[in-house]
C-alpha cells in the first residue's frame, strides 16, 4: 500500500502526540510512504513552534529535519509539478492549498492519504480517498 503522509503524521513521528504510537506504526509496516517535498517545511515549523513553547529542546527541529531526508521508508515528491492540480483542489473545496498537495499526490499516485486532521480527512472523503487511520478508527 502507497500512503501520502501529511504533516500531522509526520511530526508525530518526532514529537510525542496522541498519534504517535500509531504513526509510528505506520512507518515501519507500510509499503511506501510518500509526501510533497513541502512536509519538510510543515515539520520544521511545527517543531520550532514547539521548541518555542518548550515542548522539544532547542535545536530539535534541525536534528528532525536531518532525520526526515534520512528516512528510506519516505520518499519525497517535488512540489512544483503538484501546484496546479493543488490549486484547483483548493479552489474547489475550498481548502488551504499546502494541505491540497497532499491530497493532489494521493489522487496521482492512487494512494491512501495519512492525517490525524479531520477538515483534510473529509475532503480526502469527497474525493474518494482513501484514508488512514480508516474512519473506524480515527
């Protein structure tokens, strides 16, 4: 199975959330993960507001960073072919269009969409996405 993983999966893989035990698990039992280029970004934003909140130790977004380009498990799609076809999704929707990449490379790729966030999650669902964790368990 080929999941898109969003950022709110991903940074649960780093900091310690209600998702994490299952994020994790997803990382080391699926086929393929694959995310925009863009999760990079989403990921060092989300721990340095941490670490600006005293969640994460100073310097743990970096270290994150490093890890997630070292991650055989994820691949890392370009963004700029994504852009249009995210565009038009979030115009849609309507719907943020960063959160829109992810769910224009579900739709190319065929693949299941991983998010804990429920306004993605639903319009994954009007979309015919498939999801992770399914509706029965989210």
């Amino acid at each position: 199975m080929t999941v898109v993983v969003d950022a709110s999966v991903a940074v649960a893989w780093y900091a310690e959330e209600g998702g994490s035990e299952a994020a994790l698990t997803l990382a080391a039992t699926a086929d393929r993960l694959i995310a925009p280029a863009f999760l990079a970004l989403q990921i060092g934003n989300a721990l340095a507001r941490k670490a600006n909140g005293g969640l994460v130790p100073p310097g743990f977004a970096i270290k994150a960073l490093r890890s997630i380009r070292r991650r055989p498990e994820l691949v890392l799609h370009p963004t700029e072919p994504l852009i249009e076809h995210a565009a038009a999704l979030a115009e849609r929707l309507p719907h943020p269009i960063y959160d829109c990449l992810y769910l224009a490379l579900a739709q190319r790729e065929g693949a299941t969409l991983a998010t804990f966030d429920a306004r993605l999650r639903a319009h994954a669902l009007d979309l015919s996405i498939p999801l992770w964790p399914s509706d029965d368990v989210a």
